[in-house]
C-alpha cells in the first residue's frame, strides 16, 4: 500500500503541466487537484508542491481548494514529508501552508513564548514524534505514566497557546525485537513499552483539542520493517524509509481534510463485476456470482459486507449500474447470496444513460456535492470517464480480484472521521426516509399541504458540551448553506459557550419518518453600532433541509433572544464563495436590508428587531 495502489497512473508530461500552472491556468485549484490525484513519485510529489507554494506566495487564489494553516514540531528531519504534504493535501482538496520548527526542538518551541513558530495562527499543530523521542530502549523498567505527563504538558502548552487542534501520532514499534515472543509480555521490551505509550496516546486523544494520527496502525499495514530504515535514521535522522512518506503524508493530509470537513459521504456502487461476479443482464440471475459456494462469491459477498459497514457508520449507499432497473433490483430482491437489500441503497440509478450523468442525478437526489462521492466501478474505461468528466468524484483503482477490492477502499481513506455519534450511525437511514418524502410530495396538493403532512418538529437549545463534538463538527463540515464559512474548532465552541457576550443555537428537527438530528448553528456577538445591535457570525444549516421554513424559525428564535437581551438590531454578513452562491439572497428574504460598511469582507445586512413579525410556520402544531 505505500505506492498508493488506488491512485491512477500520472501522466507523461506531469512535470511540464506542474511548469505551466499559473495564474492564468484555467481552473487553476481544480487542475491542481487533478494532477494531485495520481500516484506520484517523490520527485513528482515535490515538483507539484513546489509549484503549489509559488502560486500561494504570488497570492493567487486556488478555490475550490480549501486554505490550511499546519505548524510542525518535529523531533526528527521532517523535510521529506513537508515536501510531499502539498501534493496530498491538494488530493483531498486542501491547500497547505506549513510552519515546520527545526528538528529536534519540540520542548523548547512548545514551551518557549518568545518563540514565534505558533502565534500565525495554524489551523492545527501537529506533534511529529517517534520513540527515539520518548528515550525508551530495551530493557528499561521505569513506568510509562512520566512520559505521558510530559507529552500531556507540551500539548496543553500548544492548546493554550494556538487554540487549535494538537495532532499527536502514535507510535510504531521498531522490529528490533530482544526476547521474541516473549516481548510483549516484558514490561522491559520495547515492543511492551510502547504498546503501554500507545494506550496513554490515545486516551490524551479522547480529550477536548486532541487529535489522533495513528502511524503505529499504519506501520503495521505496510510492515514494520518497510517503516523503519535505520540506515537513513543514523545518516539524515529520518523517522520513516524514504519508501513510506507518500503514505504518511496522504494519513496526515486525509486527517486535515476530515478537520476540515473534506471527507467523503457517499459511496456509489456499481453492480456487474463490483458487487457481485458476471452480468446479470447476459447470465440472469441464477448465473451471477455472489455469497457462499465459491471463493469468487464470497469475495464479493466481502466487498457487500464493506459497504453495509461503511453504512453502518453513516456514509450513504447509491447505485449506478448501466443495467435494466428491473433486472437489477430482482439481484437485490431474491438472491440469496446478496447481503445488500434496496432498502440499503438511499438512490438507485440502473439505466442505460452514461454513468457521470447518472452520479450527478445521485448527488442532485441527495442534496450532496459531487466531491463528496467516491464510485466503485470495477470497468477501467467507465473509471476514466468519470475522471474525466468529473474529476471532483474519487474513483479509486481497483485490481482485477474482487477479493481485494474492500482493502482498497479501506485503504484509500475517503471516509476519514474525528468522532462517530448515533447521529453519524442514523444519517445514511435519513437518505432512504428521503425517498419516502418524496413520494408523499408528489402526492400533496401544494408546499404546505406537503409541510404539514411531515408532522415536523423543531427545537432549540445553546451550545452544550454534549453536543460540541457535533456542533464543530456541522461547522467545519457546512459549505453550501453557510453564509460566512468561518471554521471553529471544538476548543473555541467550548469558548462559545462560556463567553456570556456570545449567543449561540443549535437546532435540531424531526419528521414522522427519520429524526435529521442537528441541523443548524448559529452564533451571534455584540456588534459596534449607534444602538445595541447582535452581529450574525455564522448561520449555517444542513442543505438536507430547505425548503421547510427551517430559517424562519431560525430566526424567530434569535429574536426573540435578541429581544430578551435588549437588542435592537441584527445584522447578518455574507461573504461568497465558490460553494456558497445558494444563500447570497438568504438574508434580502428573510427581511434584511442590505448596508454600507466599509469594514465588511462581503455584504453586510440589517434588520430592525421591533420590525420582525412572526409567522406561522409548520412545527409543532
């Protein structure tokens, strides 16, 4: 896996493309990512992120990508990954800036306040330690827990400091091993020491502002001794073989991309030779391949099983199958080696259309952006069409052996998570009760006649601890129906809610066929202005539900609140971005006039708060 076998090949003239990137490059930060999105020798890797930090120190604007602000405190030569983290991160959407401290200076950066490496404000910091920097060898004895404390203490430093998430790795075992099997029972063996390290890390990872890189899983995958090359270590001190940085910059970089709520949501599946063995429409369906009985279908009985768990954590299952509808569905109906059933398939596209065509009929039905899709098509041409045509899609490569196709999804990591809440486990059951709100719509006589039959219910409550994990996570994760796109990290929600010169709502909704869960934030702060006013510094919503008067209420709720704390006005800011266009008229048609202020990145909005009047809206009744 370390050669990133998922990614297609790069093309004969990927250097030249990276020389020709300029201003005037077409599209620019979607050609970045397209040439991002390939196996890239280092050579290559450093070539496109030397190209990337030309364009970032010409200030050119390289939207869609997202801007991240990464500082490094590195107890070993970090320089090889820095050199290929641009090429990754662009691969997950994401331009990168990096503040890397120089080697071996962890304690001192961290602890030092006159140290300037932390005060520009990095979206994230992260920890770049090994077990060399612990000073744990064979045969010592001592306990862990010092160790620990140390590394707690310097995070603490860099959270107060920065107010930013800590990524801290954990730690791969070295293959030296000194009693065999027997290390893992030796408190004195490496091996046992830092697997004892590891438990700590990750339980200092379950705190507020601490994030996890788990190296030693990685390690493990790609083989312990392909990780380590102690020759490089004594010679350039390198933490990994230069053979294993492509793989530890893509971990670090689809980790940032989750921070910023770059990962992937759906995953589309095609059918003949993906999900299970033939055609269905040519061998009908007693001649498909699938379930017990043969190593060919139990193979794609594994690659069913994959998705029903990637479903189970909450990514959205779609078809798209060049097939008859029928035919295809009765797989799904009446085999009996089928794991998957329709009612695990929020949208089902089996026709005869091209297959792009049919992934933007998937992403339009569930109200997602096309980057968030991933397909798994076992056909070479349909993957480079969709390429092609839909470069924003991941469509990762697959091998001719439908055994290995789980490992590879797996192994790619489109579907990098922080956290996981029984919110996330019910989101890919919402999309299916979509299908059935749709066919009500179609039913109803009008809009409100439709509203009224969901027997929706709405309600509202401020920031909480419960729900912060959450409440960063919609935050960082909203783009379309998010009117300023300001990031907060979980660290600072906490602050939120705490700062009593702060108003805050969550807003959650239910129908009589699914609870959406959260669905809505808004944050509000004491505004400069002739008479006391609230500044809207977020709105944000989930796109899952517009049209049902969710900002009405919205804003119902935050006048009165406004009311309550002697507010006169409110004034909302909208500042564009590529994502956003959907909600530039949100505040003209909530009743908010449009402002001059010079000071206002965007368009500034106002509304009087004794000049709202209610009105009557589909909750609760």
């Amino acid at each position: 896996m370390s050669q990133l076998p998922w990614l297609p090949e790069s093309s004969a003239s990927f250097r030249d493309q990276c020389k020709r990137l300029g201003p005037d490059t077409e599209g620019l930060g979607s050609a970045i990512q397209a040439l991002a999105t390939a196996q890239l020798a280092p050579s290559q890797a450093g070539a496109l992120g030397r190209a990337i930090r030309r364009l970032q120190d010409q200030g050119v604007d390289l939207a869609p990508l997202v801007p991240f602000r990464l500082a490094v405190l590195p107890s070993a030569t970090f320089e090889p990954v820095d050199d290929a983290l641009p090429a990754a991160c662009a691969r997950r959407g994401i331009v990168l800036s990096t503040y890397v401290a120089p080697a071996e200076q962890v304690d001192q950066v961290a602890l030092d306040p006159s140290d300037s490496l932390l005060d520009g404000s990095p979206d994230a910091t992260l920890l770049a330690i090994d077990h060399r920097w612990f000073g744990i060898v064979h045969m010592q004895e001592e306990p862990t827990e010092h160790a620990i404390e140390r590394l707690a203490m310097l995070v603490a430093a860099i959270h107060e400091r920065t107010g930013a998430p800590v990524i801290v790795p954990t730690l791969p075992t070295p293959p030296t091993m000194l009693f065999g099997s027997f290390d893992r029972q030796s408190q004195a063996a490496l091996a046992s020491r830092v697997a004892a390290l590891n438990v700590g890390i990750v339980e200092l990872a379950g705190q507020s502002g601490v994030l996890l890189l788990d190296l030693a899983t990685l390690a493990d995958t790609v083989g312990r001794e392909q990780w380590f090359d102690d020759r490089y270590h004594y010679l350039y001190k390198l933490p990994v073989a230069a053979a294993a940085v492509p793989l530890y910059a893509d971990w670090l970089a689809r980790l940032i991309a989750a921070v910023r709520g770059r990962s992937r949501k759906c995953l589309v599946l095609d059918l003949d030779n993906t999900c299970w063995g033939g055609v269905i429409g040519d061998d009908g369906i007693e001649g498909i391949r699938v379930g017990p009985g043969s190593a060919e279908g139990e193979a794609f009985a594994a690659v069913q099983r994959y998705a029903l768990d990637l479903k189970a954590r909450g990514i959205i299952l779609a078809v798209s199958s060049k097939n008859e509808d029928a035919t295809a569905r009765r797989a799904f109906r009446e085999h009996p080696g089928m794991l998957l059933r329709e009612t695990d398939i929020a949208v089902f596209q089996a026709n005869w259309q091209d297959k792009p065509s049919n992934i933007e009929a998937i992403a339009r039905s569930l109200n997602i952006g096309l980057d968030a899709i991933v397909l798994l098509d076992d056909n070479a041409a349909e993957r480079a069409q969709v390429r092609a045509a839909l470069p924003m899609v991941a469509v990762p490569e697959l091998p001719s052996d439908a055994a290995l196709y789980p490992a590879i999804l797996s192994a790619a990591g489109y579907f990098e998570a922080l956290s996981f809440s029984d919110e996330d486990r019910g989101r890919a059951a919402t999309y299916a009760a979509d299908a059935l709100r749709a066919e009500v719509l179609g039913k109803s006589r009008d809009l409100g006649d439709y509203l009224q039959s969901l027997d929706m219910q709405i309600s509202f409550a401020p920031f909480d601890a419960l729900n912060r994990a959450r409440i960063a996570q919609l935050i960082n994760k909203s783009n379309q129906f998010n009117l300023t796109t300001r990031r907060y990290t979980e660290a600072e929600v906490e602050a939120f809610e705490r700062d009593p010169a702060v108003f805050t709502l969550q807003v959650r909704l239910r129908d009589r066929f699914s609870d959406f869960g959260m669905i809505g934030v808004i944050i509000a702060r004491s505004a400069p202005a002739a008479r006391p006013a609230w500044e809207i510094d977020s709105w944000l919503m989930s796109c899952r539900v517009l049209g049902r008067r969710v900002e009405q209420a919205m804003l119902g709720k935050l006048v009165e609140a406004a009311r309550e704390a002697g507010v006169d006005e409110l004034r909302g800011q909208y500042i564009p971005t590529e994502k956003n266009k959907m909600v530039a008229q949100h505040f003209p048609a909530l009743g908010f006039a449009e402002i001059a202020d010079d000071g206002c990145e965007g368009h500034m909005f106002a509304l009087s708060v004794a000049d709202f009047q209610p009105q009557i809206l589909p909750f609760d009744r």
